[in-house]
C-alpha cells in the first residue's frame, strides 16, 4: 500500500562537492537548506543581506552587487531607535549608522566574491507579493515596521516575476558566465495574506519560474514546495504555527536534495563530518574525567584529519 504521493526527482547535474562553492539567496526555506550546507562545511554563503522575500529584492540585490554599488548615509533611515536600509532584511538594521553601512558595503564585497567563483546558486522565493513606499514610488525588500499606510500592497504579475528572474541571470551571468543556476518555491505559506492570496502568490511564482527554466540553459529547477505539499501533506511535518516545516520536514526535503544534487563521492565525508559535529555537540556528565578527555583528543585527531584534506573546513 502506498500511502504517499512521491515526487520524481531526476539526477541533476553537475553534482554538488567538496570543490563546490555554493550561493544561498532568498526566502526563510534558504537558509533551512543554507544550514544543511554549513553544518556539514560546505564551501557556501547565504544571504548576505538577510532574508529576501520577494523576486524584485533579489534582483535589487544582484544588481548592487554587479554594479559594485556602495550604500551612504541617504540610503538609511532611522525607526524604532534602529538605523534600517529598505533593500535589506531587519537582521542587519542597526542603531550605529556607520556600522550598518560598514555591515551593507560589506555584504556587496562578499556577494561579488562568491557570485564570482560560485558553482551552484540557488534562489529560493518565498511570496509574489510586494510592498511599495508611496513616498518614493520603490518596491522594498522589507518594510521594518513601519506604518502600513505608507505602503500600497501589489501582487506582482507572472510577466512581471519572469522579467526579474531573467535579469537575475543576466546580472549573475554577466560576472560568472558558467555557474549552474537553481530555482526553488518556498514552501512557508505567508498566511497572513490570506490563504487564496498566498495561492495566487505561489501560482504566479511557479508559473514564472518554469517559465524561466524551460527557455533558459544551466537553470534549473527543485520542487521544494511540490514536496512539502504532497509528500509531507500532513500537520505533523508543520512548526506549531501550522506554517513552517519542522526539523523533519526540512532534515526530509534536505535528503531529497541531497540525492539530487550532492555527489554520492562526498558521503564518506559528510559522515566524517557529521561525527564531528555531534562530538562537538556532546555534552558530558563530568567535563574533566579522563574518559571525557580522552574523547576530545581523539575528536580533535578526527578534525585535524579532515582539515588536512580539507584546509577550508573549520570547526
């Protein structure tokens, strides 16, 4: 009996190793994935400006890194005791204008240098939905808190999501013409905007994107949401908030991926790896116990072993 609706996935390529550089941008399902690929030390960067919604911040984005545009004092703001840029998530607001333009300028140095030698960048969006500032007529990546009648609310067209991812490629490809490109539809529901809104939303952004990726070469596509709409299609795979997926979910769509894209050659060390991590993870009962100590000269062996293969692994 089969009780689950699988998913076809096909053997993508070319496969994700150890040698690989991989770029994270996006919505909140990007760094659950981005996590995946720091946890077992991956070469990676995820969202150098914070979490991105919507497919016009991320192009907003790429066009500053490309350009090697630098943000000043007129780009900032001041709310809620805290300096805010509307190109870049809250994480990154600070109350030190100088420190956030510092945090910001850095950010687009960082972004160029991985768009550069990246292999993999994948893009996960989140929402069609946009807001935009009345009082300067711009679409805003976040809106900070401040108060929504300075906002109108759009949804943007399917048309207008396949200009901004075609311009996304453009703009990667114009630094890093051979890097493969990957697509992916979160599978957060932005519930606050209503149910059938956030079907509009995702229906806009699936069509747009296989849109995208059936004219497009070395772009491609990961049914991130497909999965966690028919595979998972159960509550018990959902966070409390019934909205975003559990450890399980995520730790089961990472496995998906993992058979997709990462190389079977890098299993031995991801285990190596991941042995690693959960030695470091060990909380012991008596810290200084001969037992205890001899468990982390063995653990630090285990890592000076992997960085010998690995000098860019660190723990």
């Amino acid at each position: 009996m089969n009780l689950q609706t699988k998913i076809p996935l096909v053997s993508q390529e070319p496969k994700i190793t150890y040698a690989s550089e991989v770029l994270l941008l996006g919505s909140c399902f990007a760094e659950n994935i981005g996590a995946k690929f720091e946890y077992y030390k991956f070469k990676n960067l995820i969202n150098p400006f914070g979490i991105l919604f919507h497919p016009k911040a991320i192009e907003t984005l790429l066009w500053m890194i490309v350009e090697n545009d630098q943000y000043t004092e007129e780009d900032l703001f001041f709310h809620n005791e805290n300096w805010h840029c509307f190109d870049a998530h809250s994480t990154l607001s600070n109350p030190d204008k100088n420190q956030l333009l510092v945090d910001l300028n850095t950010a687009i140095c960082l972004g160029r240098k991985a768009i550069s030698s990246a292999t993999h960048i994948s893009i996960t969006l989140g929402t069609s939905w946009v807001y935009r500032l009345k009082a300067l007529d711009l679409i805003v990546a976040n809106c900070h808190k401040i108060p929504q009648k300075e906002f109108s609310k759009e949804l943007l067209s399917v048309n207008d999501i396949v200009e901004s991812l075609q311009s996304c490629i453009h703009l990667i490809r114009s630094i890093n013409a051979t890097v493969g490109i990957l697509f992916t539809v979160s599978p957060v529901r932005h519930i606050k905007d209503g149910i059938v809104a956030n079907n509009r939303s995702k229906s806009h952004l699936l069509t747009a994107v296989h849109q995208v990726v059936d004219t497009s070469t070395k772009v491609s596509y990961f049914p991130s949401y497909e999965i966690m709409m028919d595979e998972l299609r159960d509550y018990r795979f959902y966070e409390g908030d019934m909205v975003h997926p559990s450890k399980l979910a995520i730790d089961y769509i990472w496995e998906r991926f993992y058979h997709t894209w990462i190389s079977e050659k890098t299993a031995d060390t991801m285990k190596r790896v991941e042995e690693i991590q959960r030695g470091i993870a060990h909380k012991p009962f008596y810290p200084q116990s001969e037992q205890h100590l001899q468990f982390l000269e063995k653990l630090e062996i285990k890592k000076s072993r992997i960085q010998k293969d690995f000098p860019f692994i660190q723990f």
